[in-house]
C-alpha cells in the first residue's frame, strides 16, 4: 500500500454530559480526525485521542496537528509498505508523540484489513465475536447521586462500574457502593490524584473488594507504585504510566502493577498495543481497553483490539449514546446486557457517515 492522500478535521461534537477536567467543564469534545486514502482508492479512518487540554498527559490537538503536518505525514506520504506493523519503524525517528503516532497509524491498519478483505478485529488476531464492557462514571456533586447514575448502569447490565476517586472523594464513596451494590465488580480510577505519603487511606480501599484500583499515583510513576502494591491487597492497574511495550515490561518485573489498561493512543497505535497485550499474556497480567470519550471511530478501535483473547477484564467502551447525540458511524456502537457485539464487516466494522463528520467539523486540511 502506499498513502498518496491525508485530510485531517478538527471536529466539535456536543457531549450528551460535559465532561470535568482539572482545566474546567466542556460542553463539546474537541478531537482531530484523520483520513488517509491509498493509491488504489481504498479509505481508512484513525481518532486522535489527544483532549484539547494537556490534562491526560502532554498532547493536546494542536500538538497532534503540528506532529502530524510537519513529521509524521511527511515521513509516511508515498512510502510503499507492505504491512501496518511498519508504520511504527518509519515514525521511529520522533520522539513520544504517541497519540499523533497512533491517528495515522490506525487509518493504515483499517485500510490494511479492507485490502486483505477481513475485520480489523481479525487483522489484528482477535477471536472474539463479542466483548465484554464495563462504564466509567466521573466525580459526582453528591454520593446520592453517585448511587443513583450507578443503579441505572447496572440495570442496563454493564459488567463492571469504574468510578473515578480525589482527595475527599474516596473512602466514603467506595464504602457506599459496595453496601449498595455488594456482588457488582467496582473498580476506582485515581488519575493519579495521591502520593506514596497516602499509602494509609489508599490500603483503607483493601476492605471493599475492588477489582482493581487504577493509577492512584503520579503519572509518570513505576516506582512508588510497586512500593504501594505490596502494602496493599488491592491489584493496581497502570494507565498513565505505560506507554510502551518497555514501560509495561518494567512495570510488571518491579511489582508496580498487577492488570495494564492498554489505550492505543497512549502507546502509539495498534502494534504496539498488541505487543503489550501478548507480553503481558505471556505474564498471566491481565489487561483491559481503556477509553478517551472517542467518537465512533476511535470507539471501532478500541472494540477490534478488545478482540484479542488477554484482554479479560471489561474495557470502557460504552455504547456511543452513553456520549452522543448523534455519532460519526453506522450502525452505532450499542451495548447491550454489558455486551458489544463485534462487526465482522471489514474494516473498523462500521460506516463512516461523512455527512456526519463535516457537519461537526470547524476545520480541515488535505496532504498529499
Ligand atoms: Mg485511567
């Protein structure tokens, strides 16, 4: 294949709820889309999952926009290449950058499976013809109404409630759940809110039976979070802290972390979050897709790699309604009794409306 044609849009699409960041409340997701056209005509789509604000970590979509324009399109414009694994050697020269990396990266794995005329979820190896998933609810203003959002997810049949925790935000509303909802897996996402000086009110957590707790320090963190581990029952799962099959190789040999949530843009794209997911298999550390508020696209994403047979704990991946008023793709992305099933159509799966996508988008640029 060889990538003759690029167009990125910068899309605004209104939340169904806003959204809470350390930078404010939105009302909209702002988020770059990239699609990528090879010579024989043949379409593929990649989300970028950077925010507008450098909250998550360093990127944001203006970063992504720089990095695409002036490195990584160049560097992937008519090149021929065989496979998308080979995607990942030519970027090899930028540094970081991963969610930049992994926007092109995606649309050449979509074409790549179209062109071998089968899914992306088999492309990628995965077997599965469903997957199962769980939600991720923010910070409530109140613990009743914490209960009240978690009740309606559960009747739905979500398999697993993760709820996000702060300072002042933690013990109390764990408790709470657990007495409300005593057989439903509850896991809480820390987002790297405390310190080692914590280890006293995080071990607390140990009394509720929590499937996990996830990056409860800093982000940038392996080392005090193995010094953690062992002070606590609780598993830690790392999110902020891998980004690569390295990061995740030296986590698990230091005890820093006992199940990784792959998210393909933190890691710079699909390849290399297949690697991690089999070296962590090879491991017995299971791992779990982790979600970034994507559109539909990014969402086919992150269904096709939950394919893949390690990945035993139910992802973020919501129905597109938990998010949307109206997504990018169709059929839209449903879950159902805490299922989705995987679309064995090829490519991500779904049909990208493009009327759709330029309805929402504020501005676009064609590479060729
Ligand atoms: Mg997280």
């Amino acid at each position: 294949m060889k990538i003759t044609e690029i167009t990125i849009r910068h899309l605004k699409m209104k939340l169904k709820d806003p959204f809470t960041t350390s930078f404010g409340t939105f009302e909209d997701k702002e988020f770059l889309l990239l699609e990528a056209k090879d010579e024989d005509g043949t379409i593929g789509w990649g989300e970028s999952v950077a925010f507008h604000s450098p909250w998550y970590n360093e990127e944001t979509l203006k970063t992504n926009w720089h990095i695409l324009e002036d490195f990584l399109i160049p560097l992937l414009l008519n090149k021929e290449i065989s496979h998308p694994d080979e995607v990942n050697k030519i970027f090899e020269p930028i540094r970081k950058n991963n969610m930049a990396k992994s926007t092109i990266e995606g649309a050449v794995w979509d074409i790549y499976a179209q062109q071998t005329n089968q899914s992306l979820a088999s492309a990628l190896g995965g077997k599965k013809d469903k997957i199962e998933v769980g939600i991720s609810i923010g910070i409530q203003k109140s613990i009743d109404e914490l209960v009240t959002i978690v009740d309606g997810y559960v009747k739905e049949g979500y398999k697993r409630i993760k709820v996000k925790i702060k300072p002042g935000w933690d013990v109390d509303v764990m408790r709470t759940l657990r007495q409300k909802f005593p057989d439903v897996a509850i896991m809480a996402d820390a987002n790297s809110a405390y310190r080692l000086e914590d280890a006293e009110l995080l071990k607390q957590l140990d009394e509720f039976n929590l499937t996990m707790v996830e990056q409860p320090l800093a982000s940038d963190d392996i080392i005090d979070h193995a010094t953690l581990q062992k002070q606590m029952k609780t598993p830690i799962c790392l999110d902020e802290s891998i980004h690569s099959l390295e990061d995740a190789r030296k986590a698990v040999e230091l005890g820093a972390t006992k199940i990784i949530n792959i998210k393909i843009g933190r890691v710079g794209g699909l390849t290399e979050a297949k690697k991690i997911h089999d070296y962590c298999e090879s491991q017995g550390i299971p791992v779990w897709c982790g979600g970034m508020l994507e559109s539909g696209i990014g969402r086919a994403h992150n269904v096709a790699l939950t394919t893949l047979s390690n990945f035993i704990l139910p992802g973020d991946t919501a129905s597109s309604s938990r998010y949307w008023e109206k997504d990018i793709i169709e059929p839209e992305v449903v879950a159902e009794d805490g299922y989705i099933q995987v679309p064995q159509t090829v490519g991500i799966g779904y049909k990208v409306n493009v009327d759709t996508v330029e309805s929402y988008t504020v501005d676009k640029k064609i590479y060729r």
